[in-house]
C-alpha cells in the first residue's frame, strides 16, 4: 500500500496545476531529509507537493525490502501517477527522484514526455550495468560480500530503526534497464543532481546521462556529498541548486 503522509505541501493547490511527485530510492522513505528540501523548493513556489512510500522501502507502506528493485520502483511511480490522473483529475507533473527514484522518473518521463513539466534526478539509478561496474570498481569487498552472501544489511544513519536486507536480484533487475535511451525523449527542463564522493552514481555515471539528454538538462555536482545527502551542507547547497534551477526553467505553479 501507498502512504500519502500529511506533510504533503498542498499550496493554493488546484486541479489546473501541475503535481510535483517525489520518489524516495532504494531502502528510502518519503521523510528524508533531500526529499523535503526539494519539497520545500516547491511548496514556497506555490506548487501541491506528493511524497510517497514505495511498497517495499523503509517508510510506512509495509511491504518487503528484499523485495525491492527497479522494476517494483516503475511500477509504484505508474500506479501514484495513475492515481494523480484518474482520482484527482491531474494530467501535468514535474517528477522529482532520489536514486532508483529517479531512474523510475526517467522512465516514466521518457514514455510520456507530454504530461511531465519538469524532471529532477538526485544520484540517479538509471543503468544497472554503470551501477554494477562502479561497485565492482570503487567497492569490491563490498561487492565480493554482497554475491556470496545474496542479502546485504542496510540501516539509516539517520534513523537506525529503519533497517533491512537487499537483495542481490536487485542489481540483476537494474542491469536489464538503460534509461537513457529514454533520456532524448524528454522534452522538459532537466535538473541532474549528484555528489562527489558518490560511487553508487558516480560523476561520470551522471555526465554520460547528462549528454545522453537533448540541451535541456543540467548537471550540478556538490562537494563533499555522498549518495545520500547526510551532512547539513548538503541539504543547504541542495537546496540552493533546485531553487536556481527552478527560478530559471520558467516553469510555474499555473498553466
């Protein structure tokens, strides 16, 4: 099941306006604290702001961790946006992800170029392939622990009682996708987002989904940030770039 928590920022919200959706990542919940620092972006802009947990994350939805993975993250994103679209009468969005979040986003901006206004990519997931090289380059230990042993133990620095095992058919579902093919179909303003000591999503994972885009997307790389975003700085220099980013997109909270 999806949760639709209550500090889902509804401003001046109207069927007329487009929904910005935001889609946590892998063992992610919809609370964390790059989630709502976009949110925020968008809420102080007058957009209605939907964060979800995906079926099988950390958050409120109760599904399994093990369970998780690229295809299920497709999935949860198409059944929110059906939802948005047959429940609420909202066919415009601006689709905002986090990890595997964000290739889901890509995915689906990808197929339906038309309804999405606006997409931003924080580490984005989007080639399981790229993903399982940078492991096997910059975590091989890591790696090595991971094939044997099929399960590997995440805990939130954050909040250590959200914890779990992912499965390594996770990075087997991720390989049979290449997301940026998809990329050149995007006819939005793009906003990639990634950190520099990043090896899940690499700089260079993000320049090569940077030019797989048409002139319409740019990339910010912040200093001393990992995948998550963990460290207060983050958030602040996170904020700052979706803030310019909006500012010049000309995209607004009125069709």
């Amino acid at each position: 099941m999806f949760h639709r928590g209550s500090e889902v920022r509804q401003a001046n919200a109207e069927l007329s306006q487009p929904l910005v959706i935001l889609a946590h990542g892998l063992a992610g919940y919809k609370e964390e604290g790059m989630l709502q620092c976009v949110a925020d972006c968008f809420g102080q802009h007058g957009f209605p702001v939907l964060c979800y947990d995906a079926r099988h994350g950390l958050g409120e939805s109760g599904g399994n961790l093990q369970k998780a993975c690229f295809t299920e993250f497709i999935y949860d994103l198409n059944a929110v946006l059906t939802w948005a679209k047959t429940e609420q009468g909202i066919h415009k969005f601006i689709l905002a992800g986090h990890s595997l979040g964000a290739g889901a986003c890509l995915h689906y901006a990808g197929a339906h170029a038309d309804e999405v206004l606006g997409l931003i990519m924080l580490s984005a997931v989007y080639n399981g392939q790229l993903l399982k090289e940078s492991y096997l380059k910059n975590k091989p230990a890591f790696m090595a622990q991971w094939e044997k042993e099929k399960l590997i133990y995440r805990e939130r620095p954050d909040c250590p009682s959200k914890n779990g095992y992912i499965s390594i058919n996770h990075l087997a579902d991720a390989c049979r996708y290449h997301e940026e093919e998809n990329a050149k179909n995007v006819t939005a303003p793009v906003l990639i987002v990634c950190g520099d000591h990043d090896v899940s999503s690499t700089i260079e994972i993000n320049k090569k989904l940077k030019d797989s885009f048409r002139e319409n997307a740019s990339l910010a790389i912040l200093n001393n940030c990992g995948h998550t975003y963990s460290k207060p700085e983050n958030l602040v220099d996170l904020k700052e770039t979706v803030e310019t980013w909006l500012n010049k997109s000309g995209i607004v909270a009125f069709e």
